[in-house]
C-alpha cells in the first residue's frame, strides 16, 4: 500500500489511482471535519466501513443543504461542482473515498445496424 498522509481530521491513504478513477482509505477522527470545497469535473463518492460520516451537499440546482449520514456498508456520491465535506461524530471512522469521471453508456458509433452476415468471413475458435 501507499504512504498515508496526515490530515487535520485523520488520515488519507491512495490505495489505486489512474487516469479515470481515485480511491482512498480515510480514517476521521471523532468530531472532527474537512474543508467546504468542490471538484469542477469529479463525483466525489463516500462508502463507511466503521463509524458514522456525514456528507453535508451545498446543492447546485436549488438553495438547500443536504446532509447524508452514512453507517457502515452505505455508499454516496456527490456530483462535480457541488461544494461538500464529511463530518464525523463521536467515534473514529473508516471509509473509502472514491473519485472518478462519468462514464457515458452512449459512447459508442454504430456503423452499421448488424443482421444477418452476408460475408464470407467464418470466425476462428
């Protein structure tokens, strides 16, 4: 594993990173929270192992604040360019951090529809 950083809430740990995907082990300290920030271009997602994580989400669309508390097992994700931070509460968490871009399902160019082959070609097995 990779060398883990000090943070004022806890501990960040990469476990894996590469162009299109982050993720993270944290360990937050009781009571303690990170910064109000936003990433322009990445969902920033949250998944508990131990403890207890609020996700406070300023919403972009609207004028609300949403708060999400997660227990062990549970998973949320924050949209690009909404402002957040994690909260924890009155004992230590472990979670994973996940950042990744959107992966867009229609991203394929059809050339043609298929149908019956009309080539001469036999696959090879």
């Amino acid at each position: 594993m990779s060398q883990i950083s000090g943070k004022v809430w806890g501990t960040s740990q990469l476990i894996f990173a590469n162009g299109a995907v982050e993720l993270h082990r944290i360990t937050v300290k009781p009571n303690m929270r990170c910064s109000m920030h936003k990433h322009e271009y990445k969902f920033n997602g949250f998944f508990v192992e131990s403890g207890e994580l609020g996700i406070v989400v300023e919403k972009k669309d609207y004028p609300l604040t949403d708060v999400t508390i997660l227990k062990p097992g549970q998973f949320t994700t924050v949209k690009p360019g909404e402002f957040h931070q994690f909260v924890s509460y009155e004992e230590e968490v472990i979670a994973y951090e996940l950042y990744y871009a959107k992966f867009d399902h229609g991203d394929i160019v059809r050339k043609d529809h298929g149908g019956p082959s009309d080539s001469p070609l036999r696959s090879v097995a």
